[in-house]
C-alpha cells in the first residue's frame, strides 16, 4: 500500500514531493488542520482522502483539529516529572481554566510534550513555539499572564550546562563546544570541512574506501541506543545494489529520549562538524543525497542547522559537484511532527516518505533497502559527529579509547536530581557511580539516590547496587538495561517508581505506531493493571499477569517500542520488590 500511495504522491505532486510536506506547511501557517483541509488538499492533488487523513491523524502535531490562538505544552517526560510536572500542570489548569489537550474558550490549547530537551533545568514548556524553564518561582504565572493578557514573555530560553572532560583526557563530541563555530567562517577557522577537502582532493572513489576503512577500524558503535558498527552499516549500503542508482544518508536527529539532549547541544553548538560528518559518511556509502530528520520540539535546532546547510550551499560544500570535485550530495532537512516512534529507522524513512510512519517488517534493513527503497544509512547526530574526528586522526585512534568492545567517548545527559546537571563527555566503561557521585558531583540538596534509568523510556531502572555498571553495550545488557541514546535519569526519595512504571506503560500506548498487536494493546493493558495495582493494591495474580504481559510484547512486538518498554518494569519487578510489597492489601 504504502509503494502505491509514494507512487500517486510523485505522480501528483512531484518526484519527492509528499502529503507529509504539504500538511506541515499547512499547519505552520494556521496551527491546525480541519476536514475541510483535508478534503481540499485530497482533491487539489488526486489523492485519496484517507491518506491525507491518516497521515495528518498519525502525527500529534499534526493531528489538531480546532484553531487556538495561544499553545502551551508542558513537557511529561520522566526527567520533568521529577522535576515538577503534575504541580506545573495543575497550575496551568486552574490559572488558565483549560485541561490537558483541551482548547480554553479564550483559545488557549495546553497539551502535554516529550520532550524539550532540557532535562537538567525542569520542568519545562514551549510557549506558542519558545522554550522555557518553570523551574523559577512565578514563571507559571508568566506564561499565563503572556497567553491571557499578552504581556511579554519575560522568560529566557534556557541553557543546558556543558561539563568539559578534565585536562588530558579525550575529548571528541565537545570539541568545538567552548568556542563558536556557528558562522561558516568561524567553523573554517576552527577547521572544520579540512577533512572533507582533503579527502575530496584524492577523488571520490578512493576517498570513500578510504574513509570507509578508518571508520570500520575505529570500532564505533551506533549512538542512537542500538550500538551496531557504523563501519559495517556504511559498508552494506556501498556494496548494496540499488534499483535507480539512488542511495541517501538519514540523519536521525528525533531524539525523544526523556533526558537526552545531546543531539540538540551538537546541533546548535557545532552544527558544521554534522554537516561535514554527514558528507564523509555519504561519501563512504556512496550515497547523493541527505535528510536530517529533526524533531519540532527543538526549534533552535531546526532553525541553527537550516543557517547551517545553507551556508554550506553557499560556500560550494553541498549540491552539485561539491568543490569543483564531481562529488554531489543534497542536503535536506525534514522537520519531525511529534511521534516518538520517528525514531526508529524504518519509521523514520516512512515519515520522510510522506506516509504515516508505522514500522516496517526487517529484513530487508534500510541498509539494502531503504528510503524509496534504495539503500539507505540510517544514523543518528553523535555517530555522524563523530566522524570527521575519526577520519582525521586515524580509526586507531578512537578505538585506542574506551572498554572491551565499546570504543570511544559517549556523550551522556543527566537531570536535576544531581548537584552538577548537563552534559558530560566520559570514555565508555566509565561506571554509573562515577558519573553520578564523582562527575555529577552526587546528588542535589535534599535528595538521596533511590534509582537511576539509562537509555530514555525503554531503558532499564537500576538500584544502587548497580552502580558500578560500566557505560558499555554488554554490560548494560547484562544488567537487564540498556546504554541507549546516553540520556541518564536519577530518581531520589521523591520519586514514586511504581507511578514512573505505569507512566512508561502510558507512553509505549500513546506513541506507539499500531502496527502490531502486542505493543498496541499490550501497552493499554499494562497501563491499566499499573492503574489497579496503584488503586486497589497488589495481589500476587496482578504481578503474574505483568510479568507475562512483558514477555508477551518483549519477544512479540515488531521494533524496540515494543519491546523494550518491558525492560524497566521487569527491573522494577526485579531489583524493587519492596515498592510492590508495600502495596499489597489484607483481602477484604
């Protein structure tokens, strides 16, 4: 179906041109989209209606139906939560008397998000498209003055702190972070695109096994949560047959990750060092062409990387025989519409494809066969950003750092349960104690560690005795977790685990795509056996139902959506059976 519908779409509209495109642009302009636009663009374009209505109704952003003249959405994500979500809410509620994904009469929409990406400085929301921290006393009363009356909003767009690694050692995502790189001839000066000059001096072919053969030495592992080589991806898409000789490079910028901003701190703080990574990796796959697939909740991103590549256009370094060389490579930025399931490969490549983005069955993986099913390299920001330092100074390089089989720095996140919240570079192999008592400087005032959950929403929830877990694949998966995307929430004695669960259980439900049965119901179901456990209490029959529950979506889900959201209600169950014992009740 989804060929046919790309097939009309091209026919229609034009090569490339999809519904997607057409009801963002739509929706920019107005803030909603009614059944008479639908309708209309359906008959404009020959197009099916339910098509166009399917893809509006898949995307929350898309999926606003009523006109509001002021929207709010308050950030729900697990590192707000901790931070003051429910009491923001129910501020905004009463001050503005609308409730949550409600339009007030005075045309105020409020509606939740996850998330901003400024985990360390919650709880947070975007105000009619301006990020904002509700962390400072008053600033509720700010917004809703701004929204009701139309005073300024006297709110500064926060910033999260950058914690650089100590003196000697390595230092590879930040290394641009401590001075500006934003203007093109800033990046220039700072050296940024020499790689790229360099290797397109020795001819494209040549440069591309070349660059190809460094990043394959250097071990690196993808960034995005799934650590496969990067080496061997590039690798699989230059060999890979295509059927019209089209081969692209996506780069997964819809981090939604609950705690993780490191691909928005790279995108704004060095945005040429990813373009310029982006074109090397292009040039290792063979590839013409280049989406960034950006999330609309960073909107500094969206606008920094659009100045970005379109300086590089400017300056010869993307389009059409990029320096005189014969090597071309489009760069084009697709803005995501709020579904976190973008951020698996195959449902990234629909969305871009302009239908809605449900997961596809692997094999075949993007790899062989991708974006309008031609060989395609899915790859997140850090991985791509990583590239130019590898290709640089040498595969043998990056891989000389690390632990075991996980090689190089990671970037990681971490909330404001900590002293010293931000951004940390640390080699992989550095412990979860570590980061949290010696980096992060322990936890804040007032708090004591209860918990910590690495890899965002689908990541494992460790107790204590867990802490001296390196940062490393294996090991994480040892410990019934996983490294994910590097985004780190530390829970305290504030925080109800058992009410984190089920709100993990909500958000698997709320995004996921639909495609397959264990993670649409599955989700629901779990959601609604958290509901009664809190409500009425534990029974032994409730637990065994959940722990089945979990390994009916672990083991019969399509994607990680799925099944990996199992992952921190099995270490729940596992590691914190005092939190459900607690809850059992004396039968009636």
């Amino acid at each position: 179906m989804s060929k046919n519908l790309i097939a009309l779409q091209n026919k229609f509209l034009g090569q490339g041109q999809t519904v997607y495109d057409e009801l963002v642009k739509l929706h920019d302009k107005q803030g909603f989209i009614g059944d008479d636009d639908i309708m209309r663009i359906a008959k404009d374009h020959n197009l099916p209606p339910q098509h166009v209505r399917s893809t509006a109704k898949f995307y929350e952003e898309l999926s606003h139906d009523k006109p509001a003249t002021h929207t709010i959405k308050l950030c729900n994500g697990e590192a707000c939560r901790c931070a003051g979500y429910e009491t923001a809410k129910t501020q905004l509620s009463a001050t503005l008397g609308v409730d949550m994904h409600e339009v007030s009469n005075a045309g105020v929409r409020l509606e939740p998000v996850t998330c901003l990406g400024l985990c360390g400085l919650g709880p947070n929301a975007m105000v009619d498209g301006q990020v904002v921290s509700l962390k400072e006393p008053g600033s509720v009363e700010k917004v809703a003055a701004s929204v009701r009356v139309g005073d300024p909003l006297d709110l500064a767009e926060p910033i999260n702190t950058i914690h650089y690694p100590a003196e000697g050692q390595p230092r590879i995502v930040m290394r641009n972070f401590d001075r500006d790189v934003l203007s093109l001839q800033d990046a220039f000066d700072a050296g940024i695109y020499a790689t790229l000059q360099e290797a397109l001096e020795q001819g494209t072919v040549e440069s591309g096994a070349k660059i190809l053969a460094e990043v394959k030495a250097s071990n690196l592992r993808g960034r995005g949560g799934a650590g496969f080589p990067t080496g061997i991806k590039f690798e699989t898409v230059r060999n890979a047959e295509s059927v019209d000789g089209r081969k692209f490079i996506c780069v997964n910028a819809d981090e939604g990750d609950a705690g993780s901003y490191i691909d928005k701190e790279i995108m704004e703080r060095d945005p040429h060092s990813l373009i310029e990574g982006t074109l090397l990796a292009a040039l290792a796959c063979g590839a013409q062409d280049a989406y960034f697939y950006i999330r609309f909740e960073y909107p500094r991103s969206l606008e920094t990387m659009r100045k970005a590549i379109d300086e590089a256009y400017e300056a010869g370094f993307a389009g059409k025989d990029i320096l005189g060389t014969g090597f071309n490579c489009d760069l084009k930025i697709v803005k995501g519409q709020g579904a976190y399931i973008c951020g698996e490969e195959t449902s990234l490549l629909r969305s871009i494809e302009g239908v809605p983005a449900i997961v596809s069955f692997k094999p075949p993986f993007p790899a062989e066969k991708g974006l309008w099913g031609c060989p395609t390299a899915v790859n997140n920001v850090e991985s791509l950003h990583n590239i130019p330092w590898i290709v640089a100074n040498g595969g043998e390089a990056y891989a000389a750092i690390g632990y075991e089989r996980s090689r190089g720095t990671k970037a990681i996140s971490i909330n404001s349960r900590v002293k010293k919240p931000g951004m940390y570079e640390v080699p992989l192999g550095t412990t979860l104690r570590e980061l949290i008592f010696d980096h992060a400087g322990g936890m804040a005032d007032g708090e004591v560690f209860q918990a910590v959950q690495v890899g965002g929403p689908l990541g494992g929830i460790f107790p204590e005795d867990l802490l001296d877990t390196p940062l490393d694949f294996e090991a994480m998966g040892k410990a019934h977790g996983l490294l994910g995307h590097g985004g780190v929430v530390v829970y305290s004695q504030h925080d109800d685990l058992i009410a984190i669960g089920r709100w993990l259980m909500e958000f698997c439900a709320i995004e996921s795509c639909g495609k397959c049965f264990p993670c649409r119901i599955g989700a629901v179901r779990g959601t609604e056996l958290f509901e009664q456990v809190m409500t009425n209490g534990v029974t032994d029959e409730k637990l065994e139902l959940l722990v089945e529950l979990c390994e009916t979506m672990k083991y019969g889900s399509l994607c990680a959506l799925g099944g990996a959201i199992p992952t921190p209600i099995e270490c729940l169950m596992e590691y914190f059976p005092q939190l459900f014992d607690a809850m059992r009740k004396e039968p009636v």
